[in-house]
C-alpha cells in the first residue's frame, strides 16, 4: 500500500482540525498590508484579515508560494517515507502558487509527484484537497485517487454573495456610479468562479431573495439532494445560520462543512460574505 502525502495552499481555506485529521499539509500565501507582511492563517486569523481590511486604504496583496518552499514540504514527505506526494493548488488564474508548485516538482524530478490546478478557490479547492486527503487516508490506490480528483476538479463549484459593493469597486470591477446606486437599492451580486476567475453571474436586493437565489443558482449548476456540501462566510456567523437552516430544509445534505472564507476572495469582496461549495456530479 502506498503511502501518499496532500498538500495543498492557504487558497483552499480547509479548517485546522480537518488539515491535521487527514494529514494535510497548507502552505501559506503571504499578505501583505502596505510594508507588513502575514503568512496566510498563521501570522494572520482570518478575523483579524477583515478587521484590517476595514481599516485601510490600500488594498492588501498576496504572493504565492515559493518553488523553494514547496521544494521543502515534498522532500520532507519523502524523508518521512511517503511513497508518492499530490498538491493541489488553489486556481492558477488568480495565484502563481500552482506553477511555484510545477517548478518546484520540476526541479526535483521525480515520478512520484502528482500537481493539480483545481482551477477552483477558497473551500471548493478544500473539499477536492479533502476528498483525495481521506482516499490517500484509507490507503486508496494511487491511479484511483488522482482520477478522482480530476473528476472532481470538473465538476468543482463555489458561489458567492457580497454584502457590500465597495471592494469591486476598489478592485475596479465597479464604476463610482454603478456602487453608489447598487448601495442605494441595497444590491447583493452573487459571484462564481469561472475558468478559475471570480466572475459576477447574478444580483438581487435585499438579503431576504438573496439566501432563495443563491440556493436557486447552486441547484441550476448541479447542486442534488443530499450532496456533501460547504459552507463559507467572511465575519458573517448570523447569515451563515440562516443559510444553513435554509439548505438543510431544502437540499438534506449529507455532510455540512463550514469554513471561513479566507483573504483571497477576502480581498475581492470584504466580509459579510456566504458561500457555498459542492462538487456536481
């Protein structure tokens, strides 16, 4: 039985207790706040991310994780006896963390090191990162799990609301007037990603259609009773209740994960975000 180690980066917001249950290994993204620098989820909460965010002009940025680091992390596994190593990256359209991990398996030219580009973000990068942590965890074959993932990475889908218009506007993906007479009629875009983009499918007003029509959208791209689900919230405990209470009555899933929706989407959208993430069949 082969004995295979996860990795994945801080882009998949898996929670600390499921990364540590099936020996997942996150390497952190740095942030970067004007001249101060964060290792993603362990200099930096993703509490405190939003409480910055707040507080700052400058939009935070990102940098991806080096090919020396990811170097680190694959000949560690090997020297701790794992026979083949499979990272899984958060999409490469919007972080140049997955082609640092291409380099770096390039550089250490081995066979036995499988790089994925989920072409997904925040928990839909998790729960494919996840789903192939608890195969290689039930000594799964090899050839089985990475089918599965490339299985899963199709099918791999996440949307979002945003309860405020003024970071697309930061970013540039609103016009001054659009934000202030999107803020007037109190409008909620909702999001997806898209060819690993986070690009705008829809709007409603008001937060009361906004739970109905995320849900609506969820089950339009494949979402099926009884699905294994996430869901994501940026400082937004109160939504994602609701939420919650909403799907379990409608959809009957059969496993709930919630997690936080970490500085990369973060920076896109500010807090008060939900999510939802499944993987259509």
């Amino acid at each position: 039985m082969d004995k295979i180690k996860v990795i994945t980066d801080s882009l998949s917001d898996i929670p600390k207790d499921i990364a540590v249950k099936y020996d997942i290994s996150v390497m952190p993204l740095t942030v970067r706040f004007g001249t101060k620098e964060y290792k993603d989820g362990i200099d930096l909460t993703t509490e405190e991310f939003y409480k910055k965010l707040e507080e700052v002009e400058e939009m935070p940025k990102t940098s991806q994780v080096t090919p020396v680091e990811f170097k680190g992390a694959i000949l560690e596994a090997f020297d701790k006896g794992y026979d083949s190593v499979i990272i899984i990256n958060g999409s490469g359209q919007v972080s140049g963390t997955h082609q640092s991990a291409v380099i770096a398996k390039e550089e250490i030219n081995r066979e036995s090191i499988y790089v994925f580009d989920s072409t997904a973000l925040a928990y839909g990068c998790g729960m494919i990162v996840v789903e192939a942590a608890k195969m290689a965890h039930d000594f799964r074959p090899l050839g089985e799990i990475l089918e599965k993932i490339e299985k899963m990475i199709d099918g791999s889908q996440q949307i979002f609301s945003v309860d405020t218009l003024k970071y697309l506007h930061k970013n540039g993906r609103l016009s001054t007037g659009k934000m202030a007479l999107g803020t007037l009629l109190n409008v909620k875009p909702i999001l997806a990603i898209i060819e690993g983009k986070v690009e705008p499918i829809d709007k409603v007003r008001g937060n009361k259609k906004l739970y109905k029509r995320l849900i609506e959208v969820c089950k339009e791209k494949g979402l099926q009773k009884g699905a294994k689900i996430g869901l994501g919230h940026a400082a937004n405990r109160e939504g994602l209740s609701t939420l919650r209470s909403l799907i379990e009555e409608e959809i009957s899933p059969s496993e709930i994960i919630e997690t936080e929706v970490g500085c990369t989407i973060g920076t896109h959208t500010g807090s008060g975000v939900l999510a939802i993430y499944f993987i259509a069949e």
